[in-house]
C-alpha cells in the first residue's frame, strides 16, 4: 500500500510540472505576441516602440507631406480624371498601351496601331500591346499576358496613388487639366495582377499593402513620391503605416520615374 501511494504522488508532481510548464510556454507566447501587434493596434505603444521612426529620402519627403484627418469624398467622380482620355507623348495610344509597353517584357504589338516605327516585334508594328510577361510588382508571380476579351483584364494598370484617395487628398480642389494630367501620369501608374488591382480599390497604405513584401517599400516610397509631386496630404493613419514600412528599409529613395 505505502509503494502505491508513493507512485500516485509522484505522478500527480510530474503531471503538475508539466502543466507550469505548458503555463509558461503559453504566457511566453502570448507576452510576444502582445509585444508584436500592440504597436500595430495602439499608436501610442508604436511611438513607444519606435514602430514610425524611419530614415532616407522617402521618410524625409513624407514628414514634409501636410497631414489632414479630415477627407471628403464628396463629389468625387472617376471619370473626372480623364484616365485613357489623352494621348501625351502623341504615339496614336492612350495610357494604358505606354504603360503596358514599358512595364512588360516580350512585348509583341498589334501592327498598324497607334505609331507605324520599328518597336522591337518586327516592322510595321503598332503601339497597341499583344502580348507580353509582366512580373508583377504587388503578387511577386509571373503573369503571361494576351490581348483579349476575356484575357486582358489579367493585367491592369492601377493608380498606386488611388484617384478616390488623390480627391480626398486636395485633387478635389484641381481644375480639368491639372486633374487629366494627374490621372494620366505614368509616374502615378503601374501594370500589376489584375485581382491584387481589384483588391486594393482605393485604399490608401493605412488599409491596403502589396502581399509581395519585397516591393512594400518601394510602393510606399512611391506613393509619397506622388504625394510630393502634386501636393497632395496623408492621414495620420496613412503616414504611421508607410512610416512603419520605410523603418525596415533605411535608405529608401523616392523612384526617379
């Protein structure tokens, strides 16, 4: 009777040690994870944390970005843009065909549209894009794209400054031109996946980043370069998020095009 009473407690004092132990992975795992989402969810504990401090060229050029928290969308219409409604640099082709053509490789082109010049595919070749390979930026996947009714819209050409965002952001105080020129900008556009385009809508980076994390800074350091260029504002929340991008990448610089 004494042997078996001895073995019951030891059991029941090893059966104990192993739930502390499970108690304290547990509050370990939970203590870290505090520590990770509490800046993200409290801004106070993010400027604790450090979670927006950032250096380089794209944070200096954001805290030079006037902050207003109060936005409208009021009056805001797409169409107001003129997106694909000019023809800049005169080639017979609205935007979406310079964009294509400059962000896609293996770039082969309809003949006898837009300009009549030898563009890489054989004489006689147009401006309007066949086909061609973008790597795109927002998913990092290849995309393989054909001209088509039902296959162009795999690619799409995405305002990275959203046009309902550069509204809410002072556009909405523009004249005609200076709004065609700015829905028309190449320096304001990007060929991405067509649902990751769709995905983002117009969210600005406080609610909306690319899920390739390796061009998240260049994104961010994009939009501030719009911002900048058309005199644009951000939210508090909008310049905490590319704040909390650009601390991971020190020496990021605004894209020069």
């Amino acid at each position: 009777m004494r042997d078996s009473r001895f073995r019951r407690q030891r059991f029941n004092a090893n059966g104990l040690a192993e739930r502390i132990a499970i108690l304290l992975v547990v509050a370990v795992v939970a203590g870290i994870s505090i520590g990770l989402l509490m800046p993200k969810v409290n801004p106070t504990a993010g400027e604790m944390t450090g979670e927006y401090v950032a250096t380089g060229s794209a944070a200096e050029t954001l805290q030079s970005l006037t902050i207003d928290d109060q936005p409208s969308r009021a009056g805001y219409d797409r169409d107001s843009f003129g997106f694909r409604q000019t023809d800049d640099d005169g080639n017979g082709c609205d935007v979406r065909e310079d964009v294509l053509a400059r962000d896609l490789t293996d770039v082969r082109y309809i003949a006898g549209s837009g300009f009549s010049s030898d563009s890489g595919s054989g004489s006689g070749a147009g401006c309007k894009v066949k086909s061609g390979v973008l790597s795109d930026p927002y998913t990092g996947t290849t995309i393989r794209f054909t001209r088509g009714v039902k296959t162009s819209s795999a690619v799409q050409i995405d305002h990275v400054v959203a046009l309902e965002n550069a509204w809410q952001s002072g556009a909405n105080q523009w004249d005609r031109t200076k709004r065609y020129r700015f829905g028309n900008d190449m320096y304001n556009l990007l060929a991405v996946d067509g649902p990751a385009n769709q995905e983002k809508g117009s969210a600005s980076a406080a609610y909306w980043l690319p899920t390739n994390g390796a061009y998240r800074c260049d994104y961010v350091a994009r939009q501030i370069g719009v911002k900048a260029k058309y005199g644009l504002t951000v939210t508090t929340k909008e310049k905490r998020a590319m704040l909390s991008v650009l601390r991971a990448c020190p020496a990021q610089e605004l894209p020069a095009n």
